[in-house]
C-alpha cells in the first residue's frame, strides 16, 4: 500500500494543476498513486492485468491477487506456438477453488501471436483455428469469458480479398464455443496488414457473422491510438460504426509510439505519448457512456518486459476511481 501520511487528497485545483505541462510525467504518476482511493479498489469497473500461468495455472489468480486486481488476462499455451496444453481435472479443480476463494471477477483468455484467420495458407488457417477452439472450450470449461484474438494479417492484400475466409472461420469457431463463451476481437495499430485497424473492418466482419451473440470485441487503447483514433472520439466513433454493446473489454494501456504511427508499442500508464489525463478522460467518457464500463486490464511492459507491476495498477485504479 502507499503512504499517503503528509500528502493532501487530490482537489479541483489539483486536478487543473496536474495537467499544466511544466509537471513532469513522473511528477504526475506520483500525484496519481498517492491519491487516498489509489490502492483500494473503490471503482464498480473491473481492474486488472495480464498475467502469466507459469508454475501452474491457478499461479495466475495469486499473481493478479498480489498485483491487487481482480479480474485478469492470461493465456492457455506458449504464446508464440499453435501448441495447445491439456490441463489435468486436477490443475482446473484448483484453479476453480482457488478463483472462489479470491472472488475474482472476469478470466479472459488471449489467443496465441501467431493465429492468423487471413492467411494465404489453408493448413495455417486450420490450426489457427484449432488452437482458438481448445481456447474457446478452456473457457467453457474454467467459466472464463472468452477468447481475445487478434485476427491476423492479409499482408497487403486487403480485408477486401480475404473478409469471406475469416468470417467463414470466426463462424466456424463460434459453432464450436461453449454457450455463453465469446470471441472478442481486437483492434490493431495496423502494422503489417493486420486485419482490424479501423472499426469499420471489424464492423464488417460482425455484420457478417452468424450468431452475434457470441462476439465481441476488445479496444486497446495503445491500438487505437497508434492506427488514428484520438482517444477522446473514440468511443463516440466505436458505438456510431460498431455499437458499444460489443465492446467486451478493454486493454488500456500507453503508447511507446506517436499517434497515428501504425506501430504496435506499450506503454506503461503516463509514460508514453497518450498521458495519464487523456487515459483518465477515456474512462470517465467510457463510464458515462456504457451502462457497465468494460473490465479494464494492463498489458504493459513494467521494468524491462516483465510485465504488470503492482505499480501499474495502483495508477490504473487511481485513473478509474
Ligand atoms: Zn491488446
């Protein structure tokens, strides 16, 4: 927990100070963490991380719970493989227990780096999407909310030349999804052909899917900024082209990159070129327009790549409080 002992509880004029630019970044994030609501989690919205299952897969429940979240992103198999894992009844049963016992909010799973519904390759495309159907069925199986893909990369060719296999596919996987389980999919920062960097690409991928009410789709924030979107306009952009009633969760995080540069590079939270006020405004804006805000969940770098740190999510719940 921080200190708070000695420090004045953010005011108004506090506020209207902390965005005068003459306070560094490192200033700011310090205000934000010793604001007296920064390490409880007072908000109604979900806060949470990515995190690791490695050493076991309920180690991901006591890694989000030491990190002071509670809900939580992971994924179920080495990210940069199709490989998928079998979990024995007895790493579930104890996942589940354990989950019950923190009372944790929402599990959702991240897809596999390498899934890529667009591909040229039809055996790519086939263990593509057999690794998100032992995803979807994971899901299923541990009450999880589904799976956050990213769709993958027409390199090139256009969402034009390739929309009819990757609607085929994301039916073709929510016929094999458990009820209730989703395929949320991602936006992008555009880099390399990757399908979904405009709302309207995923727009006219949803419009095209059988049962609706199994997908979803997940923001990032670091995304949206990096392919465009002013962050300020974007939930107003996403609801006019998408509907804001598919918006599952959202990844808020950062960006190493400038706006509009198309690159794909977290940030941790007012530490890169979207800043801790816009980040704050996106919340309120996302609070106020959304009956239930989306589980927020960091995919941040930390201290050298290593992840979410306790830190980060002590600015995280400082922004949504
Ligand atoms: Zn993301």
């Amino acid at each position: 927990m921080v200190g708070t002992k000695g420090f004045a509880p953010l005011t108004s004029s506090m506020s209207k100070k902390r965005s005068t630019p003459e306070l560094s970044a490192r200033f700011r994030i310090l205000y934000y963490l010793l604001s007296p609501t920064s390490a409880k989690l007072r908000s109604s919205v979900y806060l949470g991380a990515h995190v690791s299952i490695s050493g076991g897969f309920d180690k991901c429940l006591d890694r989000i719970v030491n990190l002071g979240g509670n809900c939580l992103m992971t994924f179920a198999s080495p990210p940069r493989t199709l490989k998928t894992k079998n979990f024995s009844a007895a790493e579930i049963a104890d996942y589940l227990r354990k989950k019950a016992e923190y009372k944790l909010g929402p599990h959702f799973f991240h897809a596999s780096y390498l899934i890529n519904l667009a591909s040229e390759s039809s055996a790519y495309v086939k263990a593509s999407i057999a690794s998100v159907i032992y995803y979807q069925r994971l899901a299923g199986t541990i009450n999880a909310q589904g799976t956050i893909l990213h769709i993958g990369s027409h390199k090139g060719q256009g969402l034009t030349a390739t929309i009819n296999q990757i609607v085929a596919s994301v039916n073709y996987i929510l016929d094999s999804s458990p009820k209730g389980i989703k395929l949320i999919l991602e936006n992008t920062a555009g880099q390399g052909g990757t399908v979904g960097v405009t709302f309207e690409e995923l727009s006219e991928i949803i419009k095209r899917v059988g049962d609706r009410s199994k997908i979803g789709i997940c923001l990032d924030t670091q995304h949206a900024f990096a392919s465009g979107y002013q962050l300020g306009t974007a939930l107003e952009r996403f609801d006019r082209q998408i509907g804001l009633k598919f918006l599952s969760v959202i990844h808020l995080n950062d960006s190493a990159t400038d706006f509009a540069s198309r690159r794909d590079r977290h940030a941790n939270l007012g530490e890169g070129k979207i800043g801790l006020e816009n980040l704050r405004d996106f919340i309120d804006k996302c609070k106020s327009a959304t009956k239930i805000c989306p589980p927020l969940i960091l995919e941040v770098p930390g201290d050298n790549h290593t992840g979410p740190r306790k830190t980060d999510l002590d600015i995280l719940k400082s922004l949504a409080n």
